[in-house]
C-alpha cells in the first residue's frame, strides 16, 4: 500500500472550491463531504480533535493558548504534543508517520517531523528556521528547497512562499522517505481571508495561488498510487467590529495591570477577571467566584458578544475542561475579540506593534497587517540588523479596524463551513465531523 497524504488547507470551503481545480481533482474519482468543525472552530483545537477524535473536553486543547493556572501565564502557541490528552492516530496506526507543521508537532511519536522553529540569538536577534526531528532531515530540506520562510508564515509579509516550501518538502518526503502517513499543513489561505475577507477578489486569488501550488503534489500522489485526503478545519467569515474585551473588563475594576518604563502589562495574578482573546472565542478567567455574574454582566453588555457560556453551558459545546475560561464569550458573526488591555496606546507595551506570538497574552489578527509607515520603518530595521546594530521591528498597527475576516464560533453558513475531500470513493458519507477524521484516516490506512 502507498501512502495516505493528508493535506490540511486551512480555510478552504465550499466558496473557495469553484476556484481550486486541483483540489477538487482529489474528490474526482472519491468524494466530497460537508465537514462538521469543533468548537472552538480555531487551529490548535480542531487538529486536536482530528489527530485524537476526541472534543476539547477530552483532549484539553481548548484553544490556540489558555492561561496556566499553575503558572500564572498566558501562553499561545506552545508546540509540545504531550499538551494534547488522549490517544493520537499515530498511536493506534501500524506504518511511519511524517507530520509537516501540524501543531503540537515537537515530542510527538512520529518518525518524522518538521514545524516552525526561529533561531533566538542571545543577543535578541530572531531568524527564521525550522525544527525537525530527525535532526539531519534539517540540512537535507534546506539544502534542497532553501531555509524555511518563517517571516513568509506569518506576519504582515506571511505569503504562498511558506506554503510552497511545506508542500515541497512534503514531495521530498514521500520521494525520499515514502511514509505511510504523510500530514502537511497548508495556511496560506488563512492570511488574505483575515486581512481582506472571504467573499473578494484577494480570497479567490488566495485560492487559485494555494491550488496551483498544490497541483505538482496532488500529481505525484495520483501518479504513485497514493491515497489523498484534503481538510480543512474551519471557515473564514467577515467580520468588522473588533470587541475590545479585556478594556471593559479592566473599566469595571477587574482587569489590572502593572507598569515598567512607561508600558502597561497585563497582571493575571491580581486581576479579579480577564479574557484570553482567541479570533471570536475568549477565554474569561475569574480568579474568586463572587465575581462571575458581575464579570458575566460585563460581558453580556458588551456590544459584539452573542453568548456568555459558564459552568451550566459548556458542556453542550465540548469545551467544559479545566483549562478553559470559567467564562467563556463568544463573538457575533461579524464580530472577533482583541487582546488589547491598555486604554492608551502610548502605554501599549512595545510588543504589541511587533510579530510577538509567544509574548502578547491573546491572538493578535494586526500581525497580518503593516501599520501607516510599517514598511518604512521596516526597511530600515532590517538596515539596522544588516550593520549588526539592535533593532525594533515596530511594524503591525494597534488599530484593529483593518482586519475583515475571523473564526471561531461555529460555522453559521454552509458557504463558510469546512469542507472534505477524500482519493478513495468507499469512504464517502454526505458529512464527516472533525473528531471522525482520525478513525477515516486508520479505516484509509488498513484499507476499510
């Protein structure tokens, strides 16, 4: 049996197939199926759900970051596996595994694996690589394809060229190392769709650039005998009004937070309430329970915010873990939550108009963005860094207005809804959820 790739294209949906000829090709000769998200519908808890078929309940990945009560710290975007409870389909899958930049990747019991990884020098500088275990894979996908192009994966520069390089490392992979199952994560589409929504002509240039990036790779499948399966884990939808969640908790007295040389940083130890922003889902965390039905009424005030879920209600949306908020807000359609906590931009923190994923204490939409004078400032940062002086790469806006697509809340359209494509027609339903896909991928694999 030849390999079963699975490609994540992260934000395909029935309105971006029309334009994604190869994509479709895969469903050709299989078929194609409505694919039923979790909540929430963001990447770090549904490849979970995927990977384990269990909800955020079970595996405990309630988000792309949460606040670590035994740490007393927001975190976003760890990339440890044993974060993800529960047992993951190559645990259960006789055959190698290549996993390509599906998250939680570093630790994972696979036989290969690649995902992001920037070098930090200690002198502050940060450089774009990758982390692959085993070690040598590094040096034989750099010297075939080039470094991995990090600063093309995310940020206002994110672009198809991250894109590109995944899927031709996934190529070399099944040429040079054929494993049984090959996982490989697609994001491009995810970054236009965010800056520019899901329904003009930037999203539908986003998709012809993903399928034209992807057909080389489908072809080699089809030409090797390789079973495909296409995902996607959520919808992208338009939004245009970002809900400032932490400044009205921090209005009501709940919210604090410290100064160091005139920034303002969030403080969880002392704060009575605060949100973890995550696109449409937050994460309110309320340190004594007297507070809930004051911090509750904030929330439900809060123009933008259709629901309020608590102790009584997360269950019915598989989120009831202890990670999760006590609280846990959701965005109306056209809606997505800020991180921001400061009432002053002068008293932002200097990581807020900067890349800053693993520093800023919720997920911050604006990386995608350059602010009015971004690019300038950008050039001459890199002037900087060239002459090998300290730099401030000062770039992404604090003004949240330019962001026009979001995700999180489940699906409210079939048009925005995710989608599912599989090589093999014996496996075809109308719907798949998320938590069957490891189960499809184990019935693809023992061949039924």
């Amino acid at each position: 049996m030849m390999a079963l790739v699975v490609l994540n294209v992260v934000g395909l949906t029935p309105r971006l197939l029309p334009h994604m000829p190869a994509v479709r090709s895969v469903a050709d000769h299989g078929f194609s199926a409505a694919l039923e998200t979790v909540f929430p519908a963001v990447t770090c808890s549904v490849q979970s759900s995927m990977l384990t078929g269990l909800l955020p309940r079970d595996h405990g990945i309630v988000g792309n970051g949460w606040y670590f009560r035994d740490l007393g710290e927001v975190f976003l975007w760890r990339q440890h596996n044993t974060l993800v409870q529960g047992s993951k389909v190559w645990d259960e899958l006789s055959g190698t595994v290549a996993n390509l930049c599906w998250w939680y990747a570093m630790g994972a019991r696979v036989d290969w694996t690649v995902t992001p990884r920037p070098i930090y020098y200690a002198d502050g500088r940060k450089e774009p690589d990758c982390y692959t275990y085993p070690a040598e894979l590094h040096d034989d996908l750099v010297s075939r394809i080039g470094d991995f192009p990090l600063f093309t994966y995310w940020g206002p520069t994110a672009s198809i060229a991250s894109s590109r390089w995944i899927i031709a490392a996934a190529g070399r992979m099944l040429l040079r190392h054929t494993p049984d199952l090959l996982l490989a994560y697609v994001p491009h589409l995810d970054y236009d769709l965010q800056r520019f929504g899901p329904g003009g002509g930037e999203a539908v240039s986003a998709a012809a650039q993903v399928d034209t990036a992807l057909r080389p790779l489908i072809e080699l499948c089809r030409e090797r005998g390789d079973q495909v399966l296409v995902v996607s884990e959520y919808g992208i939808t338009g939004v245009s009004r970002p809900v400032n969640v932490n400044r009205a908790l921090r209005r009501a007295g709940l919210l604090h937070v410290h100064t160091q040389d005139g920034m303002e940083y969030l403080d969880p130890w002392t704060s009575r309430a605060f949100a973890v922003a995550d696109h449409q889902v937050a994460h309110v965390y309320v340190r004594d329970p007297v507070d809930l039905e004051r911090t509750r009424a904030v929330l439900a005030e809060l123009p933008g915010v259709d629901l309020v879920l608590d102790a009584e209600t997360k269950p019915a949306f598989g989120i009831d873990h202890e990670r999760a908020g006590d609280l846990v807000a959701v965005a109306e359609p056209d809606s997505w939550f800020t991180y921001y906590y400061w009432l002053d931009d002068a008293h932002a923190p200097d990581f807020a108009r900067a890349v800053e994923i693993h520093r800023k204490p919720g997920y911050d939409p604006a990386e995608l963005l350059f602010a009015p004078g971004g690019k300038l400032r950008a050039a001459k940062a890199l002037l900087r860094k060239k002459t090998g002086m300290r730099y401030l790469m000062d770039v992404v806006p604090v003004d949240p207005s330019g962001v026009r697509g979001s995700h999180g809340r489940l699906p409210d359209t079939e048009a925005d809804s995710p989608v599912l494509l599989c090589s093999d027609p014996s496996m075809a339903a109308e719907k798949y959820a998320a938590t069957d896909v490891k189960q499809l991928i184990l019935r693809l694999r023992r061949g039924g």
